[in-house]
C-alpha cells in the first residue's frame, strides 16, 4: 500500500488492521517510590552492570539494596525527598510523538512506552497490550541518543524475552518489525543541541562575558573502556561531541566534552569527566562553565542530581567562576517533531510490506546442524 501524505488524512480512517503500527517507545525509567529502589538497582545490574563488572550475580540482590540504602539517603536527605521527573518527561515526549505521528498516518499508529527497569511499564507487560490490543506490526524505538549495548541493547534483549514469553502456538503473532536505532549523528539533532547552547549563551551570558571566557562542558552518557568484548558506545559518543564541537568552536573555543560516568571500582571509565572537564576550562581562562547534556534526551538523576553535586564541588574550589546547568531536550517541540519524521520511513515501509509469518517450530533447534 503507498499513500502520498496529502491524501493521508482522507485514507487513514481505512486502513485494514494488519497495517496497523504499534511504536514502542523505550527508555530506562526512574524511580518514583522509594520503596522500589533496591528492585530498580537490582534488575539495572542484571541487565547492564553484569556486561562490564567483574561482580559474581548471585550477590546482586543483597547488592541491589545496600545501593538502595545509598540512593534513599542521597535523595531523600541530600536532595529534600527528590523525585526523578524522567517518567513524566518521557510520558510528554511519548504523547508529543504519538500527536506528530498521529497527525500524519491517523489513529493505526499509536505510540506505547516502555521503562527498562519501571514496572507497570516493563517491555513484557507493554508488549502484552499491544498483542491484546491486535497490533501484529512493531517498530522499536529506544529513545536513546547513543546506540549501543549498554543502551539500546538491553532494550532489545528485553523485547526478545518479552516476545518469547508471549509467543503461543506455531505461529507467531507479530508480523512485520523495524527498530530505530540512536541519533548521535542526525544533523537535525546535532543542529538542536549546538542551537540550545547558542539561545542560552544570547539570553544570559552575552552581555557578561567574552565569548573566549565561556567555557561549554558538553556531557555525554559515561562508557566502560573494556565491557567483556561488547562495543559501549564510546565511538558514537565521542562523534556526537565532535559534531555539536564543530558547531559552535568558531565562536566559543572553550570547548570538552564531559563524561558523567558512574565510578565503578576496578572499571576504567571514560575522560575527561565533567568535573575535570570543567576544571580544564578554568586553567585556560573560562569564567563562565555551561554544562549542556547532549547524550541524554530525557531529564533523569544523573543529569540533576550528578550535576548539581558537579556545580557545588567547583563552586568550592572556583569561586570566582559561574556556573549554569542546562536541561536535556526533553520535549521541545523542535524535539519532538524530528523524532516523529524518523519514524516515518519505517512507518511507511511497515505499512507497504506483506505480513511475514514466523513459524516458531522452524528455528534450527538442532546445534550440530551445521555438520550437514
């Protein structure tokens, strides 16, 4: 089936069912009860830390709530009873996405979200819906600005096991599949972040500063050098860097990235980190640090309470210097809408292809069949 966007609005109302797209969204999740930290902290070693740490997985679980005795003091005491406001951020950019796409290919496509660690939002419970729901075309979506193990991986390992779970009989009920896969190098995206930096700097610091003295820390998602042979995303992170670097050099050549990385014992993680980065900065001269998150799409702990700490501990070291702490994109609109145009291609293509049957009982169940 092929329909020109003009006459989608006047088609959408009667595609047949089997065109119908569920877009699952996926993102980590927070925790919005504090009760539920040591079961967040232990399905987070599960699925990532056991991909890098050398920790045995039989002490996850005692592990997971020493972490959540940790979490519980630095939220509630240190941070006067914080609640992540990821969920709600990534509930904004799921309906923003949902209305761009809506707009365009009608009712058929719906947006689902998926939380890696958050129940009632786990993939197996969100996929369990949308097969209820007789969606039998899915295209997986992690919102994640960075492609790789650590990230979109688990959400592909999530949705395989979702899959497994929920297949019954021979024939599987999904029958058409696309996945997205990360941003790092979209010229839309890089074009956003260097601009929210530059509407930043015309607002509240042009006035004040040269531009030679404003030093930008633009932070990335920290990687683990070596991660049991997985690849961690460090390549497409330092490339993202680059190409927001190149946007603005010309004008503000005080310029590194940061890595807010999580300081693992015995693991070698990536640098500088933002404290170091910013640190760098000042010895060349900055007296204003911006820290713009450009690995990050959706507001979570780290981007605030990290940072904050980050801003705190400098500001005890550098007085002298400004400090001003910048939002992830969240859900601008300029966001939004670019999200929901990558989308469209794989849309359509799902829309156009055939159903493909998958017949369970077909998968090569023999390991020594490659002998024939």
């Amino acid at each position: 089936m092929v329909v020109t966007p003009e006459k989608l609005q006047h088609t959408h109302e009667h595609l047949p069912d089997h065109d119908r797209i569920a877009v699952l969204l996926m993102g980590y999740g927070e925790v919005e009860s504090y009760e539920d930290f040591a079961n967040y902290n232990e399905q987070a070693l599960n699925l990532l830390t056991a991909k890098f740490a050398p920790v045995p997985t039989w002490i996850y679980p005692t592990f997971a709530k020493i972490l959540a005795i940790f979490d519980r003091h630095e939220w509630g005491h240190t941070h006067h009873d914080f609640i992540s406001p990821h969920n709600a951020i990534f509930e904004r950019q799921r309906a923003g996405i949902e209305h761009e796409l809506q707009h365009k290919w009608g009712s058929n496509v719906q947006v689902f979200k998926a939380f890696n660690f958050c129940a009632p939002f786990l993939p197996k419970q969100v996929l369990a819906e949308i097969k209820n729901q007789g969606f039998e075309k899915i295209l997986i979506y992690p919102l994640l600005v960075v492609d790789s193990i650590f990230t979109s991986g688990i959400a592909i390992e999530q949705v395989n096991n979702a899959l497994t779970e929920l297949a019954d009989g021979d024939e599987h009920w999904v029958k058409g599949m696309r996945y997205i896969p990360s941003f790092f190098n979209q010229p839309e995206y890089i074009n956003l972040m260097a601009q929210l930096v530059e509407e930043k700097i015309k607002t509240d610091l042009a006035d004040a500063y040269l531009p030679s003295q404003i030093g930008i820390v633009l932070m990335n998602h920290g990687c683990p050098h070596k991660a049991k042979g997985f690849t961690s995303g460090i390549d497409e992170s330092q490339a993202l860097y680059e190409l927001v670097r190149e946007k603005l050099m010309y004008r503000y050549p005080l310029i590194s990235v940061g890595w807010l990385n999580h300081d693992t014992p015995m693991i070698e993680w990536t640098q500088p980190n933002a404290t170091q980065a910013a640190k760098n900065l000042i010895q060349l001269g900055a007296k204003v640090i911006m820290f713009m998150p450009i690995g990050f799409a959706t507001e979570n702990h780290e981007t605030l309470l990290d940072v904050h700490h980050i801003i705190h501990d400098l500001e005890k070291q550098h007085s002298g210097v400004d400090y001003l702490q910048m939002a992830c994109v969240n859900d601008d609109p300029r966001f939004l809408d670019m999200t929901a145009k990558w989308a469209d291609i794989h849309i359509k293509e799902l829309m156009a292809a055939e159903s493909q049957e998958i017949n369970v009982q077909l998968a090569i169940n023999n390991h020594h069949h490659h002998h024939h």
